[in-house]
C-alpha cells in the first residue's frame, strides 16, 4: 500500500498500567531502566527493523544499527 499514512496512537497511561508488566511500565512509561545485558536483545544480530514497543511505529532498520566491537 505505497503512499497511504498509518497514524499510530499511543494507548493511555490507565491502559498501559493494567497491560504492561509492573517492570515494563516503570521501563516504558515512567522512563526508568533495565539491569544491563539482562534483555533478549542486548546482543541480537538480526535483520529487521526496531519498533516502539507501545505503539509498533517502525524506529529504525537493522541496517543502521551501530556495530561496536
């Protein structure tokens, strides 16, 4: 469906809290963090492309992805 517009909406905090994990939301919503290298993607080398966990707006490809070593 080339040129149409997909609107994401971004589902309301009371929603979110009653879906989410306890963890999720306060990583989510209230912008809290993770323990490091203790998510599945912390070293994931797939292709594809990164989404917003809330919404699914696409954010970024796999390809641009930065490669440290």
């Amino acid at each position: 469906m080339q040129g149409r517009i997909h609107r994401y909406k971004r589902p309301d905090n009371d929603t979110l809290k009653r879906e989410l994990a306890p963890e999720r939301y306060h990583i989510m919503v209230e912008n809290g963090t993770e323990y490091p290298f203790s998510n599945k993607y912390w070293d994931f080398g797939g292709e594809g492309v990164y989404v917003d966990a809330i919404t699914g707006e696409p954010l970024f490809s796999s390809r641009d992805k930065l490669v440290s070593s």
